[in-house]
C-alpha cells in the first residue's frame, strides 16, 4: 500500500514494537515481490527500517520497502528467465573469469582484484573489472580515474555505468535506491557492455556484499558468478593472516559447500592472504578443515601502507603487490611469465 493509499484508507496505526515495525516493512516488500529470499527481505528491512528510526521529511519506510522488493523482484524475473539454474552456463564471451571472495571483513577482496586487473593490462591484456558490490559499501569506488558516460540500464530502478582504470574496464553499479540487496544485483550476461571489447582476455570480480552474502545464493546475485559453467571459472578466497579471518573464511566455505556438491557453483580456487610474506607462528595450523585444503597453494600479497590508509584508488596498485600475483596469473596462463619478460 503506497503513502496516498494510506491516507484514503485513514491513518495507520504507529507500530508498538521493533518486531511490528519489521513485519510491516518485510510485508511491504513481499507484496511487491513474491519470489523475495530471506536474505534480500532481510536487507530490505534493514534499510527501511533505518530510516524509520531516523525519522524526519522523506519518503515513507513502508513505501521504500515496496520499492525496494520491486526492484529484487525485477532483477530476480531476468535472472529466471535469463540466467535460470536449469540451464549450463557459457562463460566464453568474458574471457578467462577470476571472481574475488573476501573471506572475512577487511581481507582486501577489492585491492586483490585491482592489482589483479593491474597485472593484467600491464601485459597488455584487455580486461574487465566488474565490481558487484552496493555502490555505497564498494571497494572499488574510486579505481576509475573518473565516471565514464556510458550506462547501460538493467531495469528501471538499476544500471552499470562503465569507467576506465588506464587500459581497464570498470563496470560498476548505479542506482538512486538507498541500497542494492543482493539479489538486485544483475546478472553476469548484464555486466558486459554492447558491444563487448573483443578480444576480451579476462574478466576479474569482486563479488563484494562480505563473501559470505554472495556464498549463500550462487544461483543469482554477486554469487551468480560462481554458477559452474564452462570454460570454469578460477574463485579466489582472500583473507588476512589471522585466526578470525581463517575462521570466518571457513565458515563461508561450509556455506558455498552445498551447492558446490550439487553441482550448481564452482568450488574455490585459490587462497590468497593479504597483507603478510609468510603465515605467523600459530596461525596456519588454526585452519579448519575446507581452508587447510587450501592452506599448502596459498599465494602471499605483502602488507601495502596504501591500501590500508586509501584502500583502491585511480592510482596503479603498488608494484609488490602486482609482482606478488603475477606468478599465480602466469601459472594459468593470464599473463607471461615473469622470467620470460
């Protein structure tokens, strides 16, 4: 019911609880959006449920929470009808696709596939850096020098505009919602621009939303990306050389397990920890089980003072970490090898 049709049908009674106000809103949302999952109902009634409890002039909570399901419920009729569970997926026209997890809060997912993309375009490599995160939580914000003018829209209320980082595509979400749930994100086929670069050698995602959001629904969404097709995608897992980390690293992997036994995701690829040369004392045997099957193949990025004061910027990510990557991105034949240089 929108703000006027309240007002015909006479003043709404004020919720008497958090728990009331909640299921307002979340019916809000569903009857805009039949298909809506508990992790985007979840999102949405956060967001409009913010909002109320700010108060003040601005559109109505409850009428967000209407907008906001609309928009889930649009990304998710494209997602069914275009991009179904039931069907193989193709991942030819992206070239070689790398998703970026972060394996816990802070990991530095979105630095990792920045120097990533960096390596790439430094051996002259077209590549695409897709950036699935809400644009008001993104990493990735500031990696185009500036906005490029090309936007393509997606649905009414979401588009990806498309930038340049040097030599690199960025294609980055734009909305004027106060937030992208998870299953609004677009579908992999959306984020590729008309026309497609060609030849385009790699794509690199950072599939944002904390991994652990994008593990939990690999059939759409940031976690689309992990639906297993051909030719397979290479998923990295980035985390911090901490036990908290390796625990909630582990923690997502259970949740991606699942579907990685049913055959609808790709199973990590490689590990990759941030910030440190080597594991300290104490910490690699911590590990559970899914993570230590990675632990023997992790690949070490040094600690960079830029990234923790600026994070990714326009500038070029810092020559240890591009030559940290580049024996794994060799190794898979991404880029030369750096003896052949």
């Amino acid at each position: 019911m929108t703000t006027a049709e309240q007002n015909r049908a006479g003043p709404a009674r004020v919720p008497r609880s958090p728990f009331e106000l909640n299921h307002r809103l979340g019916a809000a949302a569903r009857s805009r959006a039949p298909h809506l999952s508990s992790v985007d109902n979840e999102a949405i009634v956060d967001v409009a449920s913010a909002a109320a409890a700010a108060g003040g002039p601005g559109p109505d909570p409850v009428d967000t929470a209407a907008e906001l399901g609309a928009a889930a419920e649009a990304a998710q009729e494209r997602a069914r009808t275009e991009f179904p569970d039931t069907r193989p997926v193709s991942w030819a026209a992206f070239g070689a696709l790398v998703p970026v997890l972060a394996g816990s809060a802070g990991a530095g997912a979105s630095c990792v596939a920045a120097a990533i993309t960096d390596a790439l375009q430094l051996d002259q490599r077209c590549a695409l850096l897709v950036d699935a995160d809400d644009p008001a939580r993104s990493g990735l914000a500031c990696a185009p020098s500036q906005e490029g003018p090309w936007v393509r829209p997606v649905n009414p209320q979401v588009s990806v505009r498309y930038s340049w980082r040097e030599d690199a595509l960025v294609a980055r979400l734009e909305t004027q919602l106060p937030a992208i749930t998870p299953g609004m994100v677009p579908i992999p086929p959306d984020w590729l621009p008309d026309p497609a670069p060609d030849p385009l050698h790699t794509t690199v995602v950072d599939l944002g939303h904390g991994g652990w959001r994008a593990a939990a629904t690999p059939v759409y969404g940031a976690g689309g990306w992990l639906r297993r097709g051909l030719p397979s995608q290479r998923p990295i897992l980035v985390v911090r050389a901490t036990r908290p980390s390796l625990r909630q690293a582990e923690q997502l992997l259970a949740r991606l397990e699942p579907w990685v036994q049913r055959g609808v995701a790709t199973p990590v690829y490689q590990l990759v920890v941030n910030g440190a040369r080597k594991w300290p004392a104490g910490v690699a045997g911590a590990a559970g089980p899914r993570v230590a099957a990675l632990i023997d193949e992790a690949l070490f990025v040094p600690h960079e003072r830029s990234w923790e004061i600026a994070g990714v910027t326009d500038d070029p990510s810092p020559d240890r970490a591009v030559d940290a990557l580049r024996p794994l991105l060799a190794s898979w034949g991404l880029v030369t090898s750096p003896r052949r240089r």
